[in-house]
C-alpha cells in the first residue's frame, strides 16, 4: 500500500486530486474477490473523472461480488515528479494499492494526443510499456473507447481491446479470467488472450500479423485459429435494460464536467461525414423517458448534486424531450436542481427548451455550423441552412442571450477560400441580427475554427489532410476577413492536428514513434502549454517515419487499410459512397426517422434503431 | 425564521480539499440528507448556508462551525440523524442546535482558534525548547506573507494569546498555540511555525506539519454555545 507523506501532498497543486475518499466510491477488501480491475484514463483527475463510459464500467465491475474496480488518471507533471524523486509506484485512489498488484489496467482512449501519457502511467506503475515484455506478475493491460477504431499505433502497448459497448463484454471478460486463474492459468498470459480472442468484440494485436504493401496497403490478419479475421463491436440492444450509474463517484474538487450525467440515448445517424461518433456509435437507442425520470432521482438522491446534463450524442434529437424536461423541472422543483442540454440544434425548438432548462443563467449558446457556406455544409451532410441559424439566433436573442459560440473546421474536403470567407461572413450576420432584434450592440460572437483531422470509419477516412502551411494560411485569411470588434476568433494549434493526424489514421509502425516521443519527454501533448512539436519530429525522423505519408496522402479506394480488421459495422461500401455523394454535394438522410441508409451496422450487429417517437407515430 | 448551528470537522480524509470545496460538499450533504433547506431569491438560487473563520488547504479541524436556514421546523434529532447518515468520510456531525436566526453571523464572531502541530522533531529537543522560549518572550517577530507577488509583513506576537506550548511525542513535535482572529487580520497557523523555524532556530520539518484545529471561540466560548 502506497503512503502519501503529507509535505509530499503539501507541495504538489490540487493534492485532492491523489487522495481518493469521495463520496460513493467503492472500497473493497481485496482478500474477498478474485479479479481485480484498475481503470484509468490517461488524462488529469478532472478529465478522467467526468468521463461517463469509466463510471458505467465503475459501477458494472464494483457490482459483482468476485471484483473490485478501483480508479486511477495520469498525476500532473508536479506530481510526478515527486513520485519519481521518491520512488512512489502509481497506485489506486480506493486501496492505495500500486497498480501493478491489479489483474487488469483498463485505459479509456478518448484521444489520440494522450497516448503518451499511456506509456508514462505504465513507466510510473512498474510495468513494462511493450506487451510483450511483460509476465505473470504483470496486469492485462486494455483499451477501449472511441479511439478503438484504429488502435494499430498502440498495439504493441496493449494485451487487448475491447472494441465498442463494454458494459456487457467487460464482465464476460472477468468471468473468462477468474476460470483461467482458477484453472492454474494454463498456457501463461497467450492462453488466456487466445481464449479472449474468441469472444465478440475482443482484439488482441498479438495474435495479428501485419503487412505491408506500398500498392495494396496494410493488411491485418490472424496468426491463430482462435483469432477473428474481423472484429465486430459490442452493442447494447436495451437501452433501459443496460446498467445505468445510479450511484456516480462524487469528486471534492471542481472536475470539467461537475454534475450528474443522464444519458438519454446512444448513438446518432445524422450522417455528419466528418464524424467519427455519428458512424461508430450507431444505431440510435433511446432510454424510455419512464425510466430517464426514476433513474435521474436516484442518481439525485445518491450525490446531492443541484445539477443535471442530459447527455447524448445529440441530446436534442431525444424523441421525447419537450415532455421528459417538463417532467424533470416538476420532480425537481423542492431541490433546484438545473439541468443543461450539452448539443443543441440549430433551430427554435431547442432554443425555447434552452430557455426553459437555462431560465436560471443566461450562460453563452453553442451552435456548430462546422462550415461557413451552404456548399460545404452539404459537402459534410450537415444539414443545417443558414436560415435555421438565423432563426435559432434570433429566437435565442429574443429570449434575451447576448453571448454566442459558433463552432466550424477548416480543411473539410473540397474547401475553398470562399468557404473559410463565409465563415467570417456568418459570424458578421449573426452579429447584424442583434441589432436587428434588438435595435442596439451588445453582443459577443465566438468564432471557434478546429482544424479538420479524416478519421478512421467516416466517409472522410481517405482524404488527404490539409497540410500545415495551407492551415495557417487559412486561419490567416479567416482573421483577416473578420473585423467586427464584438466577434471573437479562436483557433487550434495546426501542429497538434498534423501530429492528430498521422496517428488518427496510423499503422502499426507508428508504436516506435509514440515510445519515442515519450522516451525524449513528450507527454500531455492535448495540452497546448505542454506540447513539445520537436520532440514529435525529431521522434518520427529517428524512426524515419513521415508524417505525412499517413495523414496528407489520399488513398485509394482500393487500398487496404489498417484499421479494417476491427469495425464499427458501417461497410466500406457505404463509406465510400458516402465519400461520393459528398464530392456531390448531395445530402443523405437521418434513419432514425427517415430513410435507412444502408450504412450495414443493423444487420452486420443484430441491433434495431430504438426510437419512442418514431414507434407512437 | 428556522436556523440550525452545526459543529462539524474536517478529517483527515479530506485535509486537501479548501474551503470552498468543503463548502460544497456540505451543501450535496445537505441535499442528499433530504433537509429542507433555504434557498436565495432570484435567478441563481444558493443554499442558505454560512462557515465561521475559512481553513487552509491542508489543516484539519475538530471545531468548524455551519449555520443553515431551513423552510420548515425539524426537530434536532431529525436534524442531526440525517444530516449525520449523509455525510462523507471525514466530516463529523458533533452537535447541532437549533436557534432564533438573530445571532450574528457566524464569520464575524470568532475571535480566538486553538491549534495543535504536529510535526517532525529533527534536532533535540533542549534545542526546541529555547527555540520556543525565545518565539514567546520576544517583544515582536515579524512574518512576510507572499501571495501572487503580493509581499505584507506580518507582526505575529499581536496575535499570540498565550505562550506556545511544547511537547515531544513518539519523535514528533507537538506545539499548542492559540491564535487570536481579529477584525483586521491574523496569522495562521503554518506561517508561525515557518517563522520559528526561520527566526528562532526551531528544526523542524515545516511542509510535513500537521496542522489541526481544536477549538474555534468568541469570547471564551465555543461558537456553538453562543445560541
């Protein structure tokens, strides 16, 4: 058990984030369970405790009598540096116990500029950063999240992954460990991966072979019979049947999203062609709004939060929201609680449900346009018109918000400077309409321009990233075009997408670069102040790896690529003729009410659209 | 109007967490306890709560001090049990009274804090004891406060009630001091052990202190026992 001496905690910020105890966590005596877990995310304890798929798995693991789930996030460079200085293993914030006494690390992947810091928590826990390095006395180390879509620049880091929906597989997993350990663990850690491979939705990179070919492209395939040629993700069919987080951990200290989670719905089939969610979350499930209601009380009773967000990819197209916010505010009323919608639409609904959710503060009103003509939002299926803007903002200012955040991309396939204009021209409108509504100035606009990353299964996994001259010449146009003192313009830093980019859409030769990095000190590389740019180039020069050969080159729709043998369920087929329709400017539609597709996920997974409103129409 | 005072602590479980945190994890407490609490009017309602003297990030106390309106009557066992089953690891419910809600506010009464340091001895402990004597004879000892390039000097015997006590226990140092509060500042605690280990030669280990504390007063008495 790891001891904090109290001039160690003294000296390092927010020492609250390393000493555990809050309310809800669950504490177990390790000599009463047979597996258990240790789940981290590789980000600060802020970041790490807001994330919802860590509490589910918290709850689903600490739920069964045989396991104990315990948490554990990167510590902060100060604190790591002491632990270093002293020796201090990485430990868990329930037990105290270092990591490596855990049968399991599982890492929830939100992001690719974290992956370092995959390693360093690794480094800190004693355990070797190479899969195949490590013994019996080592924990399986697994991923899982969204960036299980293209795990090969990790895969070496890694025993296993788990490929999509965990709270099912998870504990098939455990089951499957505790009968191998209990079995004498036959065959050593390969034994009990080949008996992991298996199963549905289980990855396990050693098992794989890798290929290169200039021309063909990467291929993946298994070196085992117990391997699958192709991966499927795991997905809920149920909703209301799934293990929902009644009793979530409580931090003491301000965390990034400080309020209880309600998670109305999986998915979403807007069909956003730049959107990495929108394809690998499908299909639509929706909660019942029955049991959204009795679930938000329990979730109340057990934190005493005075705050609620209705969580989902797109939380304003619930089938059932006017009436489930009417419901809430009425159960709530005795305890103030205020609830807040994370995605609004872009249009007068969600705005009169924002003023009914924000009645108590005016805060600022985020839409995403993502692009800034009618062209290119066709080009990435937005379908949002600048009329449905217009209305939104007004109806928005007629309600009496003055400050509004818009959000769009640069280097979107086809993008012209036209494009990058328009962008600074439906911020000057959205500016003008205040003065129209409400006859005086007074309003601040936010311009948040990221810059584009393609991503694996989106129909924009072929495209060639904008390169990172042309980025910072088009931020420079965008500035230039934009003179409104009331709108203010905020970028990304183009070399953090560039290096996004080569790992986003990377093979399996890109674990060396990422140890390399780590090795020559790049860690928290999200973090814009702590970014080391040259540390990356020099690590891919040392490693003689281009950058730009994964994410500047447009592929062909031949070639294979590396991320095939582990899928979402969408069909390349669709992809690609969803990559065509873009270059048509053509639309498709949503399927959760309109017409199916055809994207491959219900049928390749056995699963259903799960709408309420579509089934009462 | 229906007011309870509350004697609380802050355990060792949450000794890093300021006072601002505690506060609101006295307020998820509060909710979680299902007590009818009082909210502000307005469009950004709070829950009418108020803390004696603020703590430091670090120190822990047998004696901190919670006023809480409430909309309707509980009666003080009501009270006390359910605020006592929702609190956290850490916190202690010690007693509770109800009272007139015309006494002062509980963060302009306090006017004396007992503390307690405990902390490692590394030299002798002769040595401590002239170091001590010398701290509590002098006519004056002046403290320089730095906070965000913000310098103020400090002249700590104004708030020195007693002479500091000494103790050695188990190889630990332990110095009873009573601090006054006063309506145009004090000292704390950590920063009169810094000055005697800067100015008057006491070795000890000042960042691994632990620092408590025992009792917070207004006018000899305990806040609590002021309604």
């Amino acid at each position: 058990m790891v001891n904090l001496d109290p001039a160690l905690l003294q000296a390092v910020v927010k020492p609250a984030r390393y000493t555990g105890n809050e309310i809800n966590a669950i504490h177990k005596d390790w000599e009463t369970v047979d597996c258990k877990f240790a789940l981290a995310l590789p980000d600060v304890y802020e970041v790490g405790m807001s994330n919802l798929g860590l509490k589910i798995l918290y709850q689903v693991l600490n739920n069964r009598k045989d396991t104990v789930a315990e948490r554990v996030y990167a510590p902060w460079i100060d604190m790591e540096e002491k632990m270093r200085e002293k020796n201090i293993p990485l430990y868990a914030l329930e037990s105290f116990n270092e990591i490596k006494a855990f049968d399991f690390l599982g890492f929830s992947l939100q992001y690719e500029m974290i992956y370092t810091n995959i390693l360093n928590m690794l480094d800190l826990s004693h355990i070797p950063v190479w899969a195949a390095e490590r013994t019996l006395e080592d924990p399986f180390i697994v991923g899982g999240g969204p960036c299980v879509y293209n795990t090969e620049p990790i895969a070496e880091f890694f025993d296993f992954f788990i490929v999509g929906e965990g709270e099912e597989v998870i504990g098939e997993v455990v089951d499957v460990f505790i009968s191998w350990k209990n079995a004498g663990k036959p065959n050593g850690r390969k034994g009990f991966l080949q008996q992991l491979a298996q199963m549905d939705g289980i990855y396990v990179p050693s098992l794989y072979d890798v290929h290169y070919d200039e021309v063909a492209g990467v291929s993946v395939t298994p070196n085992c019979t117990q391997a699958k040629p192709k991966v499927f993700k795991r997905v809920l069919k149920d909703m209301d049947a799934a293990t929902f987080v009644e009793e979530p951990v409580v931090p003491y200290i301000d965390i990034v999203h400080d309020r209880m989670m309600l998670e109305l719905f999986r998915g979403c089939s807007r069909g956003c062609r730049f959107c990495q969610a929108g394809m690998s979350y499908r299909p639509v499930r929706e909660r019942t709004p029955e049991r959204l209601r009795e679930l938000a009380k329990l979730m109340q009773q057990s934190t005493g939060y005075d705050e609620m967000s209705l969580t989902s990819l797109s939380s304003a197209d619930y089938s059932c929201l006017g009436s489930l916010v009417e419901d809430l505010l009425a159960d709530f009323k005795q305890e103030k609680i205020s609830f807040s919608l994370p995605s609004l639409r872009i249009d007068s609904f969600s705005i009169d449900l924002a003023h009914k959710l924000q009645q108590v503060r005016k805060s600022g009103l985020t839409f995403a346009p993502e692009a800034g003509t009618q062209r290119l939002r066709d080009v990435i299926n937005k379908g949002v018109t600048e009329e449905d803007l217009v209305n939104a903002v007004t109806a928005a200012y007629k309600q009496g918000w003055k400050t509004v955040k818009l959000y769009f991309m640069m280097g979107l396939p086809t993008e012209t400077d036209e494009d990058i204009i328009g962008i600074a021209r439906l911020a000057q409108k959205v500016v003008d309409l205040y003065r129209e509504v409400n006859g005086k100035r007074g309003v601040k606009v936010t311009v948040s321009v990221a810059c584009f990353v393609p991503k694996p299964y989106t129909p924009f996994q072929w495209f060639g990233q904008t390169e990172l001259p042309e980025f910072e010449r088009k931020q420079k146009l965008l500035k230039e075009h934009i003179r409104d003192r009331s709108i203010h313009f905020s970028y990304h830093d183009a070399r953090i997408s560039y290096l996004e980019g080569a790992i986003a859409r990377g093979d399996r030769r890109l674990n060396q670069v990422i140890y390399q990095a780590w090795q020559d000190g790049a860690k928290f590389d999200g973090w814009s102040d702590q970014f080391k740019y040259d540390v990356w180039l020099s690590a891919f020069e040392k490693c003689e790896i281009k950058p730009e050969f994964y994410s500047q080159r447009h592929r062909k729709k031949e070639e294979l690529l590396p991320w095939e043998h582990v899928t979402p369920g969408v069909s390349k087929e669709f992809l690609w003729q969803e990559n065509e329709r873009a270059q048509l400017e053509s639309l498709t539609e949503d399927c959760r009410r309109g017409k199916c597709s055809a994207c491959g996920v219900c049928p390749s997974l056995s699963v259903k659209v799960v709408d309420w409103g579509k089934k009462n129409d | 109007m229906i007011k309870f005072r509350t004697e609380i602590t802050k355990g060792e479980e949450i000794r890093y967490i300021s006072h601002l945190d505690y506060a609101s994890l006295m307020e998820r407490a509060i909710r979680r306890a299902k007590l009818p609490a009082a909210y502000s009017e307005g469009f950004n309602p709070h829950m009418k709560i108020a803390f004696a003297s603020a703590l430091a990030v670090g120190v822990t106390s047998d004696a901190e001090y919670m006023d809480i309106e409430l909309t309707k009557p509980v009666c003080q066992p009501e009270f006390f049990d359910k605020l006592s089953a929702a609190l956290p690891n850490g916190v202690k419910l010690l007693k509770a009274r109800e009272f007139d809600g015309k006494a002062k506010a509980l963060m302009a009464v306090a006017d004396l804090a007992d503390y307690e340091i405990k902390t490692k001895l590394t030299g002798a402990f002769s040595a401590a004891i002239e170091a001590v004597k010398a701290f509590n004879s002098a006519d004056e000892a002046v403290y320089t406060r730095t906070m965000l390039k913000k310098v103020k000097t400090i002249e700590a015997k104004q708030y020195m009630l007693a002479p500091i006590e000494l103790k050695e226990c188990e190889e630990n140092l332990v110095l009873e001091m009573q601090i006054r509060i006063t309506p145009s500042g004090s000292i704390k605690p950590g920063e009169v052990l810094s000055l005697l280990k800067e100015q008057f030669s006491l070795t000890v280990d000042v960042e691994g202190a632990k620092i408590n504390r025992k009792g917070l007063y207004s006018g000899k008495k305990t806040l609590i026992d002021l309604v």
